[in-house]
C-alpha cells in the first residue's frame, strides 16, 4: 500500500486504497488509474473491531480538510465515543429539527403554498382570485398567523360566524370547506400531525355550530312562477344604478347559471349581432355555448357600458367579477325576494313548459295535433294541467 502526502499524488495515484501522511488513520479510495475520482476513508478500531467511515470525495474535500477531520475523528475515538455512531446521531438530530421547523408552517403560508400548487388546475379566469378572497378577508385575520397544529375548532366557528355576520352564509361553508384543504394537504406534506382530526371537519364542526336546521334547503328557495314577472320589473326598474342588480337581469334574461354570467367578459359579447359567445372552459359541460341576447339582456349590458372598467361585464369593487355573496345578497339589500340565484333556472324551465302546455292546447283544439300526441310531447309535469282544460 503506498502512501499519500501532496495533492499531486492524489492525482496520479493508481487505483485501490492509499494510506494518507499526516493523519493517523486517513485513507485514500481511488477509483481508477490517473483521475480525479476517488473519496476519502477513515479507518479505526473500537471494542476489538476494526471499522470504517467515508468523510467524503476528493473533490468535495481538500487534502488539508480530510486530514482535519481525521484527526477531529480520532479525538472522538480516544475519549471512548464511536466516531460513526456519533453522526448518526448528528444525522437524526438535524433530521428531527427539520421536522419540527417543516411544521411551524403558519395557516397564511399553507393557504398560499394551496393556492400555488391548485390554482393552475382551476376553471374560469378570475378562479384563483374567487377561491382566495374569501379565505383572505374571513380567514387570515382570525387563522393566518397561527401554526397548523394550534388551530382548534372554535378558531374555524370564529372564522364562519365572521363570514356570517357579514351577511355571507354561504361563504362561510365554503371558507370552511376551504381551510379543511388547506389542512388536510398540509398533512400530505408532513406540515401539520395528521394524528390530529382535522380542526375545520364538517361533522365536528356541527357539533358547535350547525349550520343549517334539519330539512331546511335554502340553496332551492324560489319564487312561484306566477310571482315572476312581478320581481323582474322591479329588478329591472332598480338595476339601473346597480351592478348586481343588473347582473341578476342579464342572469334571468340568458336562464345562465349565476357563475357563468358573474364570469361574463365583454371580449365573449357582440352588442351589434346580439350574441354571448360563452367558451368551452368556462361550461359544466365542456362544451362552446351562444346564446341569443333579448333586449332585456341588451339593456342590462348597455347600462354595464357605462360604467366598464375592466375586461368583466359586472365587475365587483376592482377590475375582477362581481363576488357571489355580493351578487346573492343584492335583492335582498334592494328590498325584493327574489330567491336565490340558481333557482331561476328551474323557473325559466317551468316558464318553458306552460308555454308548451299552451302552444299544444291551442294545437289541439284546432284538431292539428292528435290529443295522445300532444300529451306526450309535454311530459308528464304538466298533463293534468292540459287534462283540466
């Protein structure tokens, strides 16, 4: 076994083990003839047994530093430690802080790290302003700063009796939903103890503060058909110096779904052909979608020109759409009952049967449709009306 003492030698040392000068116990591993290769051993007896430690390659460590750590090394083997089981524990106390410091993770933090890595995968333009705001203006007030794991349950009942005093309901169910995910991937990522129940979860939250009575549906809540034209006169009368307002009249008018006209951008509007041109990937079908704009909708467009300021049609207090709980909560503020937003759609599907019931009672009492006919085509909702008449 030949010896190593310059930094020269090292280089142009062949292949195999080297004793080093200058280090008792400090050997040379190369791993071919003539290069660059090679890492640095130290070897030692403890108990009668000889063992052996890497400290590293030559190219991470000098000459000058693998004889340091050899002699720190062997420090450690005369005072009776084994010099391999003191990094191994070196090894786990670092790995332990690590750990602990990966879990004082603040609640904003995680929110915001949920929001970076989700975001991207979300519909809609506006989908990541739509999913933080809430979170942001309930939330991180109450939450934001508080470590993963100190979050309790009356912390969460805090945050939704803030969104509920506010008047926003349905924000605060969605804000809960929201903080149970942020949560729960922050176990995923070693964040938070997953020993822990998840402090926003439905059910234990229920036990402190249901949020709704047995039975109750407020989410279908509607007007009667009847009761219709009524409420859409007064929306329209009031919408004149209300963007929700106008918003809710452009939404009856299109029978849209409330997401998709709040979503609503003047570049998806042609005023001179009368057509909203709603794209694929802002449908719950997946599929381009034109629909034919009445003058009540024109008109509720017409009036957003005035105030435009920004590429949405309703926009809320910046340039981005107008929030949904702003939205829901409008006719209320303005004094009419309009019910909630979605329900529309099941009135203008009723509107579209009665006028079908209608068309065929006419068609039939000129004998052009044979009565069995008729009745089939109107579906079984409405055949005892036709019956009666």
């Amino acid at each position: 076994m030949t010896t190593i003492s310059t930094a020269t030698q090292i280089k142009s040392a062949k292949a195999g083990l080297h004793k080093v000068a200058g280090a008792t116990g400090l050997y040379l591993r190369k791993a071919s003839d003539g290069s660059d290769s090679g890492a640095w051993v130290y070897r030692y007896h403890l108990g009668g047994k000889r063992r052996q430690m890497g400290l590293g390659s030559i190219g991470a460590l000098s000459l000058a530093q693998a004889r340091k750590r050899a002699v720190e090394l062997g420090g450690q083997r005369n005072a009776g430690s084994d010099p391999i089981g003191v990094r191994k524990r070196e090894r786990a106390e670092i790995l332990a802080r690590e750990r602990a410091e990966a879990k004082q993770v603040t609640f904003a933090q995680a929110a915001g790290s949920f929001l970076k890595a989700h975001g991207p995968s979300w519909k809609g333009r506006y989908a990541r302003a739509q999913w933080w705001n809430p979170v942001r203006d309930y939330a991180l007030p109450v939450i934001g700063d508080l470590f993963l794991d100190d979050i309790r349950v009356e912390h969460v009942v805090t945050v939704m009796r803030k969104a509920e005093k506010a008047g926003a309901k349905e924000t605060a169910r969605r804000v809960r939903a929201r903080i149970e995910s942020v949560l729960n991937a922050a176990g995923a990522l070693g964040q938070r103890d997953l020993t822990r129940q998840n402090s926003a979860d439905t059910k234990l939250i229920s036990y402190v503060h249901p949020s709704r009575r047995k039975g109750e549906r407020e989410h279908y809540r509607r007007r009667e058909l009847s009761d219709t034209p009524a409420v859409l006169r007064s929306l329209h009368a009031l919408a004149e110096n209300s963007t929700a307002l106008s918003a809710w009249v452009f939404m009856i008018a299109t029978a849209a779904r409330p997401s998709e006209a709040l979503q609503a951008r003047w570049d998806e509007i042609d005023l001179d052909k009368g057509l909203w041109s709603i794209p694929a990937s802002r449908m719950k079908n997946n599929r381009k979608h034109v629909v034919p704009l009445s003058s009540l909708a024109l008109a509720a467009l017409k009036r957003q020109t005035k105030v435009r300021m920004g590429d949405a049609v309703f926009p809320g207090v910046s340039t981005a759409p107008l929030s949904y709980d702003a939205f829901a909560t409008a006719p209320g503020k303005a004094g009419v009952d309009a019910g909630t937003p979605h329900s529309w759609r099941s009135i203008f599907r009723d509107a579209c049967v009665d006028r079908l019931v209608s068309i065929a009672i006419l068609l039939r009492r000129r004998s052009l449709i044979p009565s069995a006919l008729s009745k089939a085509h109107i579906g079984e909702r409405r055949r005892s009306r036709l019956d009666a008449r």
